[in-house]
C-alpha cells in the first residue's frame, strides 16, 4: 500500500511552494490523484530517498498517459522481470534508462 502526501508536504520535502508542486503536476512530472475534496494527493514512491523526485519519471509518466494514479502507482510498485526484477520505481532510483522502464510498463499495460 503506497503512502500519500499532501501538497503542502511535498513542498516541504521538496523545499517548493504548494503553487510550483501544483505546477510539476500539471507538467506531468509528478503523479497525483484527486481527492473528493479537490486537493490533490502525491504517492511517495515517486520521491527518492533525498525526497527529490525520481530521476525520468517525466519519462514514464508520459508513456503510461491519464492512467488513474492508484493504477500508475501499481504498475510502478511491481517487480518487473524486464528491469531486472526491480519496480520501476526502484529503477528510476537506481539510475537506470526511464526510456526502458517506460517501454516495460507500457507494454505491461497491455495485458
């Protein structure tokens, strides 16, 4: 089960305003879901351990286009045999090509 996080505390973690995590958001370089109450919510598997966000999760994001953020958040979470049996997000920590867990997850997406 993912762990969520206000805007107000990403913008703490991330040294931001609410209005630039607002603006990361909209640019597709973070995930959030929507909350009954309008304000939206991030999962804090996209945050590195330095709580930076993940390096080319921009990348992923973009390929796996308006999935619902809880879908988004499983597919990252999972191991996945095609990034060496890390999550996504694991590979993005690590490192690793975005243009090849992006690949990975779009093609898990078609099953």
């Amino acid at each position: 089960m993912s762990t969520w996080l206000t805007s107000t505390a990403v913008a703490r973690l991330l040294s931001l305003r609410v209005a630039e995590v607002d603006e990361l958001r909209k640019r597709g370089e973070l995930c959030a879901g929507r909350r009954r109450n309008g304000r939206y919510v991030y999962p804090r598997w996209q945050l590195d351990e330095q709580n930076r966000p993940l390096r080319g999760l921009a990348v992923v994001l973009a390929a796996l286009g308006d999935d619902d953020p809880v879908s988004i958040g499983n597919l990252m979470t999972a191991p996945d045999e095609e990034l060496d049996g890390l999550s996504a997000a694991q590979w993005l920590a690590a490192g690793r090509d975005p243009d090849r867990a992006a690949a990975s997850l779009r093609e898990a997406e078609m099953f």
